[in-house]
C-alpha cells in the first residue's frame, strides 16, 4: 500500500511538472548577426605614396564612443522622430565591441604606412580617437538604409596638439526590410567607414613617416640622403 501510495504521488509530481512546463510562456529565439571588415567590398585606388626605407608609424588606438542607443546587442533603427529595436534579432555581441573589432582588422589588413596598437605604454607618437555619431537604420517612406557617421581626431600625445580631423560617414541603402540583407548593408557600411579612417590616417601622418629615420638594415637606395649623415 505505501509502495502505491509512493507510486501515485511521483506519478503526481510528474504530472503537474508537466503542467506547469505548458504554462511556461513559448518565446520565438533571436536570430544573431554580426558585421565587419571586408576588404574586398573596398573600392581599389590609388595606393598611398609607398616610403619602402621607412618603417610604419606606430598609432594608439585610442578607443571608440558610442551612442548609448546603438552600443549594446540590439539593432536600432529611426524613422523620422520614432526609434525602435528590431524584433528577435540582436548582434553577436555589443555593436561598439563589432565596430571596434572592425577597426582594428582593417588597419591590420589595409594599412601600409601606419601601424595601429592597444591602448598601452608604447613608443608611438600618435593616438587615433574615434566618436561615433550614428549607427542606425533609418527608414525614409519605409525604405531602410544603413547609417553610420563618426568623428576621427589625430592627436601628437607629446603635447596634445591635434595634427588631423575628420568626418566620416557612409549610407547604404538595403533592397528591401529583410534583416539577413540589412546584416549586409552594416558589413558595406562599417568597410567604407574603416577604409576612410585609414586613408585619413595614412594621408594625415605621411608627412611623418617621411620624416622617420630608415628602417634598421635596410640600406639607402644609391643617391638618397641617409638622416643624421
């Protein structure tokens, strides 16, 4: 008898578990996407002045801000005076940690003439800071396009003197409001916002890298002036 009784109760544990399992509300799972540095979406012109006697100027990264609306996970988009998140979709991880990841590839992969390098003691001479402004969808009669605008500043770090300046920004527009194809748009975007920081970097610092000594072991090309000689 207590061996039924015993029976009947785990029997009725496991039903009103059961139960309480179909009450639990159903929640769709969010689908994740990221977005980066592609280089073979950047438009190919005319190389920076190539100084092959003269090593890469090295350039602290300074970090990034972010709007504090479109830093974390969720996909933020505007239309008009109204903001809102897009339903069941999130990036991988924050927005401002994809973007700086984005940065740092770029200048990993692109740049020739300058070298980028964590916010550390370091012997370089420059910092790069970064401001984004936007980052965002914007809807214009229901058509999306993906916007990104930033603030870049070269600063010398002996003195705080700002050496260079500029804004940057890129809109792409997305074919139709599907998430997988506004995924893209925010890779197009974020590329031609990195390739701009690092044009504006190279452009802005040649004067400098020109003015570096030579490369260690690498000799003078008959004819040029070797510094200091």
């Amino acid at each position: 008898m207590k061996k039924l009784v015993k029976t009947l109760m785990v029997a009725g544990l496991a039903i009103s578990l059961s139960g309480c399992v179909t009450l639990l509300p159903k929640t769709k799972p969010a689908q994740l996407y990221r977005f980066g540095y592609e280089p073979e979406l950047v438009e190919q012109k005319a190389q920076t002045a190539v100084m092959p006697n003269k090593p890469p100027l090295g350039l602290i990264f300074g970090g990034i801000t972010f709007p504090k609306d479109s830093a974390g996970d969720q996909i933020l988009t505007v239309d008009g005076a109204q903001a809102a998140y897009v339903a069941e979709a999130r990036w991988t991880t924050g927005a401002s940690s994809l973007f700086s990841d984005a940065v740092t590839t770029g200048f990993a992969r692109t740049a020739k003439t300058v070298t980028l390098e964590p916010r550390v003691p370091t012997a370089a001479n420059y910092r790069i800071d970064i401001s984004v402004r936007k980052f965002e969808t914007s809807y214009t009669r229901n058509k999306p396009t993906v916007s990104i605008a930033l603030d870049a500043r070269l600063i010398r770090i002996s003195d705080r003197v700002v050496v260079g300046q500029k804004f940057i920004s890129a809109d792409v527009a997305v074919r139709r409001n599907d998430m997988s194809l506004m995924a893209d748009g925010y890779n197009q975007a974020t590329t031609q916002v990195v390739a701009g920081l690092i044009d504006f970097s190279e452009t802005t610092l040649a004067p400098f890298v020109a003015a570096q000594p030579l490369a260690p072991n690498v000799p003078a090309t008959p004819g040029q002036k070797v510094e200091g000689l």
